[in-house]
C-alpha cells in the first residue's frame, strides 16, 4: 500500500502502476554483489509505476528512516523504511529500479514456504546446465553502469564469448563503426543521453544489418521506452536474470533460423 501511494504521489497527472506476481530465484552471483542476500527460490513482488522517478542519490537513501523528498506535512520518510524492515525480518530482499521521467520498479523477493518442495522439483538455479558459447561469437555490452557492466562482462566471459563493452550508446555507435566483428548487441533499454537501447539497436542495424540484438531492463515488459513498446519479435531479460537464463537467451537468439 505504501509503494502504491507513492507511485501516485509520482504521477500527478495520472499515469500506469502495474503489479505482478512470479516465481524467482537470486543465485550466487546477485547474492555474492549483495551480502545480505541468500540465494534460493523466492516469490517476487514487482510494483512499477510510469512516474517521476528518482535520481540516484534519492534511490541511495530512499529506505533510510525519515528521510523524504515530500513536502512537509505531506510524509515521515517511515513507510518505506518499515517495508524494508518487514522483508528484511522476513528473510527476504528489496531492491529498487528507476530513471528519472521514466518511473520507478520495486522487486520483493519473499522466501518461499517450502523451499524444500521447490528444490524438490527441479527448480535450483545449480541444477541448470549453461549453454556456452559454441563458435567464439563476439558481445558488445552496452550499460551505463559500471558496476552492472562489469558483472555482465565477467558473466559473458565465463560463458566463453568474446566481449566489447560500452557505457553508453555513443560509444558503442563508434565501435560498431570501427572493423571489429560482433555478433550481438546486449543492451540496457533506459540509459541517459536521449538515446534509449531500442534506438540503439535501430541505429545499430543500420549499420550492420544482420547484428543480432537482445535486451534487458529493470522495468517489467519494457513498457518505458522512449518508443512506448518493444517490437513483438523483440527479446527482453529482466533485470535481475540468473547467469543459465542469460546463457539460454543468448544461444536461443544467436542460433535462431
């Protein structure tokens, strides 16, 4: 309730909150970059809004006790400390995505019940085979981000590809112009400088006709990128992804007829 009245609060002149409900696992590697995780299955939460957003100094306190951006009179700066709290004292995690005039996502990541039951059936993150890189093919990463970039780039690398980076689509415009081979573009959708992910591959498959694009996001469905949409035949991995699911992505686009 207090995350939905704050993403109203966010959209004064009206606007989109989606909530949606799923099955999700964190592994090893999203844990090993948040110690205070504990890998395993989880339902998730997922409440996003098509809102104000929050710059990164705002996201970086957004839990701490009474700290508010509302006037006064109009917020404690206590509600989304105490929802912290109740996931916290749940065994759960939190994290939160938003760009400023894009709007803001929140994950809760809930423990399961019977985590036994869920291992049980198959559904460990460990039990998953990843599927490598057959032919040496050639990432160009592309994330504003550093420390998200970093993590995809050792993840890429651990899979066998060969990897660019870039942190912006400026620079990974000046690579593909260069005589470098690339096989996939893998890119952030929201990232600063007017030109979002989608206008990228756009730009980018002007030049190289046959590059292979796959796309990731914070936000649910891609729902708020400067086009509106993606395209139906579009691929999207929602942020955050286990390292078998970008595994699988990656072969099923690289390797489709």
């Amino acid at each position: 309730m207090n995350i939905a009245i704050n993403a109203r609060d966010a959209m004064p002149n009206g606007g989109s909150l989606t909530l949606e409900t799923r099955r999700a696992q964190i592994d090893a590697g999203y844990a090993a970059q948040h110690p205070d995780v504990t890998p395993g299955d989880y339902d998730c939460v997922e409440i996003s809004d098509s809102g104000s957003g929050m710059p990164p100094e705002v996201v970086e306190r957004i839990f701490e006790p009474f700290f508010t951006t509302k006037e006064a009179g109009k917020g404690t700066g206590l509600g989304l400390s105490m929802v912290y709290g109740f996931v916290k004292q749940s065994g759960g995690h939190i994290s939160v995505y938003s760009e400023l005039g894009r709007g803001t996502t929140f994950k809760l990541f809930l423990p399961l019940a019977a985590p036994e039951k869920a291992e049980a059936d198959g559904k460990n993150g460990a039990s998953q085979e990843l599927a490598r890189a057959a032919g040496g093919e050639i990432i160009l990463a592309v994330d504003d981000n550093a420390s998200v970039r970093a993590t995809v780039v050792r993840q890429l690398r651990g899979l066998g590809y060969g990897v660019r980076e870039a942190d912006g689509p400026q620079a990974a415009l000046e690579i593909l112009d260069g005589a470098d081979d690339i096989d996939l573009l893998f890119t952030d959708i929201v990232m600063p400088g007017g030109i979002d992910g989608t206008e990228l591959a756009s730009k980018a498959r002007q030049k190289r006709p046959d590059l292979k694009v796959l796309f990731t996001s914070g936000f649910p469905g891609a729902s708020l990128t400067n086009s509106g949409t993606l395209d139906p035949n579009d691929v999207l991995l929602s942020k955050p992804y286990r390292k078998h699911e970008l595994a699988k992505a990656l072969q099923e686009i690289l390797h489709a007829e």
